[in-house]
C-alpha cells in the first residue's frame, strides 16, 4: 500500500482535552477555579492552550461548538 494521505489537513480541525489539576495552576487561577479540584484544558495540534474550561462535557462542547473535533487526552 503505496497511499499518500495529507495528514496536516486531516489534524488541523482536532483539538486535545486534558484533566488538570487545579493544584498544579498558578495561584492568579486558582482563585477562579472555585472550590474544583480538576478543571480541563483545551489544547490544538501545536500543544497550543486555547481554553480552560470547568468540566469535560464543557470541553467538548466548546470544541464542538467551534468546529473542531475534541479528542481526550489520558
């Protein structure tokens, strides 16, 4: 099998969800996180940030919402 597939153009709609510990943020965003212990981060290809969100249902509504397709990240 000799297929050539453009994966650049396959990937560039994904988008990668991710628990985070509200512990291991910054102390400036630790205040918003309220009493959560978890929140979820929302992240493109590149392993840039584009959001955080309260919970994962948020997460992938969001990306959803934004015509990407999230995928979770262990």
């Amino acid at each position: 099998m000799n297929t050539t597939y453009e994966f650049d153009a396959i990937a560039k709609d994904i988008v990668y969800v991710k628990p985070v510990a509200v512990a291991e943020l910054p102390a400036e965003m630790q205040e918003h996180a309220g009493d959560l212990e978890t929140i979820f981060a929302v992240h493109n290809a590149d392993g840039e940030q584009l959001a955080l969100v309260a919970n994962r249902k948020l997460a992938f509504h969001l990306a959803r919402e934004n015509d990407m397709r999230p995928v979770r990240v262990h």
